[in-house]
C-alpha cells in the first residue's frame, strides 16, 4: 500500500513538474484555438448576415430592372457596391443592371457593370457570360479590337455555341463574311439543344447567303 502511495506521488509530482514547464503553452494554446473558434463562428454569422441583407437589397433591384427602371437599378446597384463589395448577389445586380443598361442603350455604363463581373466574380460560368454579353456591346459600339481581344480567353464548353455566335457576328462587322459563315456554322452545330438560339443562327446564316 505504502509502495502504491509512492507511485502515486512521483505521477503527481511529475505532472507538478511537466504543469510547471509547459502548463503556459497549453493554456495558450487552448486559448488561441478557443479564439480561433469564436472568431470563426462570428465570422460566419457576420457572413451570413451580410448576404440576407444583399439579397433583400437585390430583391428590390431584381424588381426594379423588371420594369426597366434605369435609375432605382443603378442606384441599389451603387449602395450593394459600396455596402457587400464581396458577396455574390452584387454580381449579380452588376449583370442584370448592365442589362438594364444596354436596354437603354448606355453601352459605356453596361461596360462598366459587365467589367466589375469579370474583375470580381470567381465564377468562371457567371464570368464568361459577362464576357460573351461585353462583346456585344463592344460590337455594337464597333470596337472590334477590344471585342476579339475579349474573346481570346478560353470560355466553358456549355457557352461555345455563344462564343461562336458572337465570333460569327465580330467577323461579321469586320467585313470578313467567309470567317463570319464558318463561325457561325460551328455555332449552329453546337446549338443541337438549344432550338431559339439555333433558329437566331440560322438567320443570321440566312442573312449571309452563299
């Protein structure tokens, strides 16, 4: 019993000892991680907070662009900006405010918005729509070298039909009709699912002639 009991102390006596050494670290480290955890969990409270409040923001927008009103759409716009820089649905009042834009035909202001989708969005999908409208844009306003330069960058399978459509329409005003019948044939191959988007084609190939 009395042998027990000595056992007993020196495991005591060497947690005293290993307490007193390294005691320090492990309450600091107990605390950085209790930190760690807290300021992690407000952070995603904050988070989510902040993406109800953009998407209340973006309701009204949404609404708002529906009746194509140009400047209650700029303006929630401007406020989601300068408010939730980071959160997705400023994406996406940037793109249905360029549409509102183009509407109007503001081509300089439905650049803007399109520009803060590609520099901001870290959705490829979302970005090469943004890209694809910009070169719309570009084409109307006949800046044929910012248009094909736009479109030098590599854009998702799903859109290559529009991607062609558009290269078929930049040819186009470039005068190039041979290049701008080929793309376009490429175009209405890959648009086999999609019916409206191989009909827009075909008049434009209509267009064309031989």
């Amino acid at each position: 019993m009395a042998r027990l009991n000595l056992e007993e102390q020196e495991q005591i006596s060497k947690l005293a000892y290993f307490w007193r050494d390294y005691g320090k670290y492990i309450i600091g480290i107990i605390i950085v991680v209790i930190v760690a955890y807290s300021s992690n969990e407000v952070y995603q409270w904050k988070t989510k907070e902040k993406a109800a409040q953009a998407a209340e923001i973006y309701s009204k927008l949404e609404k708002a662009a529906l009746k194509n009103d140009a400047v209650i759409t700029y303006n929630l716009a401007s406020q989601m900006q300068a408010e939730y820089p980071k959160i997705e649905y400023t994406t996406f009042a940037n793109m249905m405010s360029a549409k509102v834009a183009f509407a109007h035909k503001d081509l300089d202001k439905a650049s803007i918005y399109l520009n803060l989708v590609i520099k901001s969005s870290k959705d490829k999908y979302l970005v090469d729509i943004a890209r694809l409208r910009l070169a719309d844009v570009y084409i109307d306003q006949k800046k044929t070298k910012e248009a094909m330069d736009l479109m030098q960058e590599k854009t998702v399978s799903e859109l290559m039909p529009l991607y062609h459509e558009k290269m078929g329409d930049l040819y186009f005003i470039m005068n190039e009709k041979i290049k701008a019948h080929n793309s376009y044939k490429i175009a209405m191959g890959l648009a086999t699912g999609s019916p409206d988007l191989a009909q827009a084609i075909q008049m434009k190939l209509d267009a064309l002639g031989n």
